[in-house]
C-alpha cells in the first residue's frame, strides 16, 4: 500500500516505528527509504530483474522480451528434461532481490517477507500459475532448522497463499529430507545431480492420501539455479502417483 492511501493513524504509526528502529535500505543502507518497497530504496529497487518476458515455460528461463511468445522447451530443457511439468520464476536472482533472499536465509530477516510480498504481485502470469495450486516447500534437513529456526521455502510458500488470497492457495508439506546434502553453491550440474539424489521422500503416507491425485502440485524454493532440487523433489511427488507437478521459485539464476 502506498503511504498516501494509509489511514493516517498508521501513518503516525509508521512514523513512530520508522525513528525507534529506523528501517534501512538492505542494498545501499539509506535510512527509512520512501518507495514502493519498506526495505528497498527507490534507487537499489531499480536492480531488480524481473522475468516478465518470453520464457521457457518448462524451466522458466528468459527467452525473450515481452512483445515475444513464451515457449514450451528451451534446449537446455531438451537436453536435460526436469521432473517437473512447468516452472515459474518472478525475478533474476540479482541486485536487491539476491540481498532479500540472502536477508531471509543467511540473516534470519523474516521481516523481507512483506517486501517479497509486493514483488511477487508485479509478476506477470503469477495468479494463473498458482491458481488452486497446492504448494509443497522444499523441505530442509532437520539440522538446519535447528539453526536457521524456520524452512524459508515454506515462508515464501505461506506468503504467497496470504497475497493472492482469490487464489485458493493451500500449503501442505509433502516431503521431507531423508538424507543431509551438501551445501550446492560450488557444485556443477552433475555433482548437484549426485548431491540430491535420495535427498527427498514422502512425509507422511497418511497426509497425502487425503491429496487429491489430480491435484495441481506445485514444489516452491527460494532459488532455481540448475533445476536440479526442485527436480528431484518433483520425481519424488510423481512417484507417489501425481502427474500435474510444478515448481515455482522466488529467484532464478541467469
Ligand atoms: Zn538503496
Ligand atoms: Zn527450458
């Protein structure tokens, strides 16, 4: 919401907050920016990439302006075909959106969730793609919880349900990580392969029975960098007898 459309209550509110604990731009660190985003200011919120153009609609890579059409299999998707049926992605994984993820996964910044919130509504096809869609985080081993204290692939997930709530969105936490991966930044695409491979299994029989199997399934992670998590975790989902399985991420890398 734009300050000017505040009730002016929350506005002295805001104002209040704004000089105890002084917001501070996450690139740039400009104090209390004005702007679209809370985090963000105006100038660093022009680094932001987002992927409203022609795109892969298999694995959602750029193909493409906006006055292009999107297409189904670039030849990397030819080459290596993923698990999932589509994917979405809303942003380069760059500027001020790469500081917002690594605010929420490496900071414990949870509060970049409103900010990720407002992004997420400037995306193009985003409503149609998570129309009735059921949303399965990807799951984090245990270990990591502990440390990080929350799974950001299910906050990003519960943050899409809450903005689009016209969508019907449900959240269900099919999967669960059976085995500790490495970390896979340094990995090339085949050792990623490797690193995943059993990482993922159904958690509960019992939850997904009551999953219709026609049901339009969509894996969400923060990042898609070779496809290969959220690959492995469609595989998983369609071994368990669900053949509509999607994934979708907040950033991609390009
Ligand atoms: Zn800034
Ligand atoms: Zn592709």
């Amino acid at each position: 919401m734009s300050p000017s459309k505040k009730n002016p209550f929350r506005r002295l509110y805001d104002k209040i907050l704004d000089f105890i604990l002084p917001r501070k731009c996450i690139l740039c660190g400009k104090i209390n920016p004005k702007g679209e985003f809370e985090n963000i200011c105006p100038k660093c919120a022009r680094s932001i990439k987002l992927l409203n153009g022609a795109r892969c609609l298999i694995c959602a890579e750029p193909v493409g302006d906006a006055n292009q059409p999107d297409i189904v299999g670039c030849p990397n998707c030819m080459r290596f075909p993923p698990d999932f049926n589509r994917c979405f992605a809303v942003a380069a994984f760059d500027g001020a959106v790469r500081e917002m993820i690594i605010e929420l996964k490496y900071r414990t910044g949870t509060y970049i969730m409103r900010d990720m919130s407002i992004l997420v509504k400037k995306s193009r096809g985003i409503r149609e793609f998570l129309q009735d869609a059921i949303l399965v985080p990807v799951p984090l081993h245990r270990s990591r919880i502990i440390r990080r204290k929350y799974n950001q692939s299910d906050l990003i997930a519960r943050m899409l349900a809450k903005t689009f709530p016209e969508c019907n969105i449900k959240v269900k936490p099919m999967l669960k990580r059976i085995r500790k991966t490495k970390t896979q930044t340094t990995l090339d695409r085949d050792e990623r392969a490797e690193n995943m491979r059993g990482a993922f299994a159904i958690a509960d029989k019992s939850a997904i029975s009551k999953i219709p199997k026609d049901g339009k399934i969509i894996v969400v992670d923060d990042v898609i960098t070779t496809s290969v998590t959220l690959s492995e975790c469609a595989k998983i989902i369609k071994g368990a007898g669900y053949k509509n399985v999607n994934a979708f991420a907040i950033a991609r890398r390009i």
